[in-house]
C-alpha cells in the first residue's frame, strides 16, 4: 500500500503542469511576472513564451505544460501592453497603467530583452528559442534579428504592426535571420505575413496555414480550437530538431 501511494505521488510530480511564479526587474525597474515551467536542468532547450495584446503569461496554462513533456524547459512572461487572460492577472500591464506609462507594442521591448538577460543569466545554457503571438510574435522576430544567442523563433500571427518604425519594420529586419523559423497563424492572416516569410534568408524556415479558418496567435493551439490538432503537429515537427538526448545536471 506504501508502495502504491509512493508511484501516484510520483507519477503525479512527473505529469504536473504546475509552474513556479517569479519575479524579476525590466529594464526601467517594473517588475515582470512570470511562470516558469522548468526542472532546473539549464542545459535543456528553452522556450521563452510572450503573450498577444490585451492576454497575459495566462495565455500559455494549457501550451506550456505540453512543452516541457517534449523536452523542452519554458517560461511565460507579462509583457506591459496586455490584461487578463483565463483567470491570470498581467501585473506588469496593471503597474504600467498606474503609473501612466507607454504601454504601446513597442513599449515591451524593454520587458523582452529583461526577460532574454534573465533566462541567459538564471535558468538556460543550451540552446535558446523565442515564442510569440500577434504582436509580439513580430517583436520575436526583430529581437532575433539583433541577438545571435536566439536559436530559433515561432511566430503566430505576426505582422508590421508597429508604425513608428515604418510599414516595413519586421520585413526589413528579418532579411539577416539565419536561424530555423516558425511562421502560422489563421488562414485569412497569410497577408500579413508572406512578405515577412519571404524576406527571411534562412533555408531552416517554415510555415503552416490551416485547411479550416483557424485561429489568431497561439491560442491556436487550446483545445477549444477545432484545428488546433494541425497547428500541433506542425509546431511538433519544426521543435524536434531542437531535442537531443538532454545529459542529467
């Protein structure tokens, strides 16, 4: 009976989706909340995790926990352009609105690099890949343009949707990106993004529209989405080139 009660606790550690909550500063001191899901072995591949406009870190309860059964360690972050989504709070948003800060697309680049610093710093020393949804899936593209320590970028939704810095702010950024990259989103948004595709050199690069309408940025993936079975099993065949047998800390 000991024996019994001892395999459930453990089979219950090893099929938990609980995350730890952490803290930490951007670069103008307002604090970032995020959920790490992790098993403290650095030197297993990292996913950095950032949320669509008006959602939180809460976009990603139900998408991280089926990444880390692929191998991977992951964190989801408040970005301060966001607000609630299933039942979490985006505290860096609520901060940022009360001191009557710039919570504009661009306004979370600085949360961004914080984050980046931080998973370089704490919690990853393999390989690197950076998540984004709607507008920040764009941002993940420009940051991967500047920071050769990202290996790898999924972009849902994405799109220049950042007018001050021009019409073509991700399509020109994106032409130096020599790293594998991920670009899906709903069927009708292929506009918005091909030209992004295109300019990318990278021979590592691809996409995936689905054959019914879809959905807009990650939340493709929730199992409420009819389609989100194909938005799965393409995202499973670009991340399996990132999983290797992972030596124990």
């Amino acid at each position: 009976m000991k024996y019994l009660l001892l395999l459930l606790t453990l089979t219950s550690l090893l099929t938990s989706s609980d995350y730890t909550k952490i803290k930490f500063p951007s670069k103008d001191g307002l604090p970032i909340s995020a959920h790490l899901y992790s098993d403290g072995n650095t030197s297993k591949p990292f996913i950095l995790l950032l949320h669509q406009a008006t959602y939180s870190k809460g976009e990603y309860l139900e998408i991280a926990p089926k990444l880390t059964q692929m191998g991977f360690n992951v964190m989801a972050v408040d970005l301060r352009s966001g607000d609630t989504v299933n039942n979490i709070v985006n505290e860096i948003s609520d901060i940022a609105l009360e001191k009557d800060l710039d919570i504009s697309y661009l306004a979370t680049l600085p949360d961004i690099e914080a984050s980046l610093a931080y998973t370089k710093k704490h919690l990853s020393q393999g390989t690197l890949l950076l998540w984004g949804s709607s507008y920040s899936s764009g941002l993940a593209l420009y940051m991967a343009s500047i920071d050769e320590s990202i290996d790898g970028v999924l972009a849902f939704s994405p799109g220049d949707y950042y007018k001050k810095r021009g019409k073509t702010f991700i399509e020109d950024s994106v032409k130096v990106l020599k790293i594998p990259v991920f670009i899906t989103s709903a069927k009708d948004e292929k506009k918005y993004w091909w030209s992004i595709y295109n300019a990318i050199p990278s021979k590592e690069k691809t996409y995936y529209l689905p054959p019914t309408e879809g959905v807009h940025g990650a939340k493709a993936l929730w199992k409420n989405n009819p389609s989100h079975e194909g938005y799965w099993e393409a995202v499973n065949i670009f991340l399996k080139r990132f999983v290797k047998i992972i030596p124990t800390p």
